[in-house]
C-alpha cells in the first residue's frame, strides 16, 4: 500500500461526500421523483443526483480508477483500486424525511478497503479512515467503546423480512443478554456510532458492499472488530457480519450460531 496514493484517495472522498452530503442536505425533506428499484426497495432522483456529484469527482482526480456505486451497472474491476460508493445509505428514512442517512464512500485496492469515509449530512458528522492509521470523526480520532454484552448497545439489521425465522432467533436470543436493541435504517449510521462507541455493537445479515466497505474499515481502525456471522474474515463479497468494540465478539458469534 503506497501510503500517499491511499492519502489522496482519501482526501477526494471526503470532498465527494461532502459535496453530495451538501446537495442532500439542501433538499432534504423536497424529495420529487420515487421510483421502485425492486420489492421494497426504493430510490430518489436525489440518490442518483448524489451518486453523479461524487462520480464526477472522482473521475476528474482518478480517472482510470473503477467505480463500484449502488446506482450503477456493476463493472469489470480491472483497475488496481475500486472505490465503492453508496450515495444515500438509509434511503427510506430520507424519503419519510428521517434525518438518519448517509454518504460512504470507500477504497479498496485489489480486494482489501484501504480508506473509507462517511458523512451523515444532518449532523455534519464526517467519519474517516486509512488503513493503518486510525479512525477520525471531524478531525478528532475516535475509539470503539469498553461496554461488555450485558452493559451493551446493540444496533441490529432493519431489514427483518430478508430472512426472517433466522433473523428474529439471532434478535431473540441476543435481547436477552444486551442492555438495548436500536433498529435505525442505515448501516452506515450504525457502524458510525459503534466505531466513536455511542454504540457497542452491529449485526447485520442483508448488506452489500457499498454499506460496509468505509464504515468496517472505520471500525477496525478505532480499535473494533469485524468478521463475516461465521467469525471468518470479511472481504468486498460479504453479506453478513457481525461489527463489534471487540470486548463480546467473540461471545456474540456463539450466541447467533446457537
Ligand atoms: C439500506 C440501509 C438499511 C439496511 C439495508 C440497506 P439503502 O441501504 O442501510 O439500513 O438494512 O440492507 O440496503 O438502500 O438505504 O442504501
Ligand atoms: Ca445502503
Ligand atoms: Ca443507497
């Protein structure tokens, strides 16, 4: 990893996510055209606007880089590093005019994210990281909390009709051993809260890279962990993973694999 290539990248993400986070936050609450992406999935003329702003400024500064972004086809990955956009996280809430959404954009070279950045544009709060070199929140780097399971903050996947007998059996059995559950509609918002320790721990079963690649990242660098719902390492393809402060990982993947 050439430090200054990962520095430059990251420094262009933090401009494309608060560029987009801008437009956002100017039309929040004035959304026009809604269109059924697929069942139950819904998407803004606002998450297409977002997703061009950052494009464009990622093309101007790395052109021959690939673009992995939710809004668009799925390309070939033959460039070195693949920057993985997702321009609203959290759509729905931003349709109902819920302030919990978010911008992530994220960098991997080859398979492995080397930068990450989220901005949760209501708030203003802009998370960031390179790989190695901890995590920031506005400038001020952020740590994972202490909290054991039972004095712990859970944020678990909304998303419950994915899969749902065993998405309420991992709930059930993990209400009884946290403090509280929380269900918020971004997972980009969640894994902010546990990476600057607000919140303990995330469990999601139904994601895609663009809504964990920055925000992993983030949390590994302030000091969490993460692996996939089996306890194995996650990659770009994972779908299921369990985002911890470390302390209960381990005790929570016996808990969801029964
Ligand atoms: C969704 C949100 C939601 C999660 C879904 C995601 P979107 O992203 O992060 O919290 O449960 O799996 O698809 O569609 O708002 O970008
Ligand atoms: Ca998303
Ligand atoms: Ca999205």
């Amino acid at each position: 990893m050439v430090v200054k290539e990962v520095e430059k990248r990251k420094e262009i993400a933090v401009k494309a996510a608060l560029e987009a986070g801008k437009m956002l936050k100017e039309n929040f609450g004035r959304i026009s055209g809604i269109k059924t992406k697929s069942d139950r999935n819904l998407v803004t003329d606002l998450d297409l606007k977002a997703d061009e702003i950052i494009t464009n400024i990622i093309k101007k500064a790395f052109k021959d880089d690939n673009i992995l972004s939710e809004e668009r086809d799925i390309p070939e990955l033959t460039a070195e590093y693949t920057w993985i956009i997702d321009p609203i996280d959290g759509t729905h809430n931003f349709i109902r005019s819920i302030d919990i959404f978010g911008v992530s954009v994220g960098v991997a070279q080859g398979d492995k994210v080397i930068a990450g950045v989220i901005y949760m544009p209501i708030s203003g709060e802009l998370y960031s990281a390179v790989k190695g070199k901890s995590a920031y929140c506005n400038g001020n780097e952020i740590n994972v909390s202490n909290k054991d399971l039972s004095s712990s903050t859970l944020i678990f996947d909304s998303t419950i009709h994915y899969n749902r007998d065993a998405m309420l059996t991992s709930l059930g059995s993990l209400a009884d051993k946290v403090f509280n559950v929380r269900m918020l509609g971004s997972t980009v918002r969640g894994l902010g809260y546990v990476a600057d320790g607000k919140a303990d721990l995330e469990v999601e079963y139904n994601d895609k890279v663009w809504d964990f690649a920055a925000g992993l990242l983030i949390i590994e660098e302030a000091g969490g962990k993460v692996t996939d719902l089996e306890g194995k390492e996650w990659n770009i393809k994972t779908q299921g993973y369990v985002a911890s402060n470390g302390v209960m990982h381990d005790e929570v993947i016996r808990i969801i694999n029964g």
